[in-house]
C-alpha cells in the first residue's frame, strides 16, 4: 500500500481528492526545510511544491517512488538522482493557463493607466479639492497599438499573446538568447530588447536563463519600456532593475516573483521603489485564482493514480 505524504498541504488552497487506490495520506500544512527527510521517510509518494529535494536528501529516502510536484516548475528537485534511483518525477501543467495571463495584464494595466498613484491621489484628497472635473497628474497611455515581446512560447507565453492581439498590441516573439539560429516567426533575443514597448517573462529558470535580463538588457530597452516578469524571480538581475526603475532607464516593472521567496533581503524591496508609482511587486499570487488552484490539485491526483496504475504521465523524470 502507498504511503502518501503531502508536505506542503498550505500551499495550495484547494481541495485534494483521495486517489482511487488503497493508500495512507499524511497532510503536513508546512515544512521547515530541515524536517523534510523525517516527514518523508516512509513515504512510497512525496507530494511537494518548493521544498528541495536534494541528492542527499533522495538518498536519505529508500521507500521513496514517486514525487509529484504541485507546481509547473521543479528546479527544486534533483532529477538526475531521482533518475538514478528510478523514481518517477511527475509536474502538473497549463493549469494556470488563464489565471497567469491576467495577471500579467492586471500588473500591465495597473502601470500604464497609472492605477496605484491616481488611487493614492484620491485617498490623499487630491480630487477632493480639484478646480477641475479631473486632473492629468500622471500620464496615461494605451495598450492599442504597442508592441509586447514575449520570451517564453510554452501555455502561457500563447495565453498572454492572446490578449494582447485583443488589445490591438503587436505581439513579437523572441528566440533564445545566443541561439545561432532563428525560428520562423521569431525575433533575434537582441533585436526584440530594443523594439518591443513591453516585455513579458514566461521562462523556466535555468542556468541558461538565469539573469536573461540583465543591465546590458535594461539598458538596451525602449526608454519608455514596462518589464512584467511572472515567471522567475532569478530570470532578471534584481539589482540592475533597481538601478533602472530609480533612474527612469524603463518606465517601469511589474514582478509576482523574487529570486529568494519569502524574500528576505532584496533590492526591490526597497521602501522608495515600493513606494513609486512605476513598480508593482506581487507575493507570487499570479497562478493562485480558485479556479487554477482546483485544477492543480485535480490534475496532481491524476498524475497519482496515473503513476499507481503503471502509466505515469506528465514525467520530468
């Protein structure tokens, strides 16, 4: 019988059904990264979500023969020696191929119609003691007709080109950076830094793409250029942003992701940049609407009984 254990129950607000098999489950709402080998221990089935598992860790886990991941990403797992030790490795995958792309529109929204600093005017009485119906204090501009350059092609990059072509924006799709060839229907890495007005994140993060903004890319973008990253924290280099938001080298940025979360000390946390009006930071909420949670934990249960039945699926290892 599989003994099934969910370390990390608190970090998706949905219900889990029981998988259609004779099994124990065992729910921890949290895990301090160092109890993660004593609540794992006898497990044949690990359920994590940012918990890492190591080498050391994996070796630590004879009984272990599956770990599900309740997340697309799974830079926190040890594929190699979970490969080496035949364990099957299963993500859960375009759950949140709605609620990710709205939320880069909310963020992108919210920065160029000025929504945050025109709220504060108004809970400052600014509107209150105008001579006029309305004021132009910060100025607005539309998305119709710019240009949104997406790194990332997978679910959510086609999801958040989908709305953009519905705002009228001109979507650019941007290869590889350093690829020594260009798909069709793709543009140089280089060349969609310098033309699109917006660039929107949608890459996993690896070693290839850690800091694949960086400031050579900040300072090679439009001068009135937005940075939306959704995706990973790491992907941008966090004191380069901060250097350009506080110069006005871009327009402005709006993140849901920090390369260290919970953050504990990084440089767009500074109060000056929380506080300005061309910077939005989110606690990695992008794919968290109830819809996208429910369906996460549904297609993990899948994954599961897929595995228990002899035909994983969803594999990454």
């Amino acid at each position: 019988m599989h003994r099934i254990v969910n370390i990390e129950a608190g970090a998706v607000r949905a219900r889990f059904r029981r998988p259609a098999f004779a099994h124990e489950w065992v729910d921890f709402e949290a895990t301090a990264q160092g109890d993660v080998a004593d609540r794992l221990v006898d497990a044949t089935i690990a359920i994590v979500n940012k918990r890492r598992l190591t080498a050391d860790l994996i070796a630590a886990l004879p009984a272990l023969q599956m770990v599900a991941v309740a997340a697309t990403g799974y830079n926190n797992i040890d594929l190699d020696a979970c490969r080496a030790r035949g364990i099957v490795v299963s993500n859960v995958r375009g759950y949140a191929r709605d609620t990710v792309p709205e939320h880069v529109f909310a963020l992108l929204l919210a920065l160029i119609r000025q929504i945050g600093p025109y709220h504060r005017s108004v809970a400052a009485g600014r509107w209150q003691t105008s001579e006029q119906f309305c004021y132009f204090d910060y100025p607005i501009r539309d998305l119709a007709g710019r240009k949104l350059g997406i790194l990332g092609s997978g679910t959510l990059g086609q999801g958040v080109a989908r709305i953009a072509e519905a705002f009228g924006m001109t979507v650019l799709r941007g290869e590889h950076k350093g690829a020594a060839a260009v798909r069709e229907g793709y543009l140089p890495f280089e060349q969609l830094i310098g033309e699109a007005d917006v660039i929107s994140l949608h890459c996993p993060l690896t070693e290839h793409t850690r800091h694949l903004i960086g400031a050579r890319e900040l300072a090679a973008m439009k001068p009135g250029a937005l940075l939306i990253n959704t995706a990973r924290g790491g992907l941008v280099d966090e004191h380069a942003l901060a250097d350009a938001l506080r110069s006005g080298r871009i327009s402005g940025a709006g993140f849901d992701v920090l390369s260290e979360e919970p953050p504990r000390d990084n440089p767009l946390l500074a109060a000056d940049l929380l506080a300005a009006g061309n910077f939005i930071l989110t606690p990695h909420v992008a794919w968290s609407s109830g819809e996208a949670m429910q369906a996460l934990a549904d297609q993990l249960i899948g994954n599961i009984e897929a595995f228990a039945a002899g035909e994983p699926r969803n594999r990454v290892a």
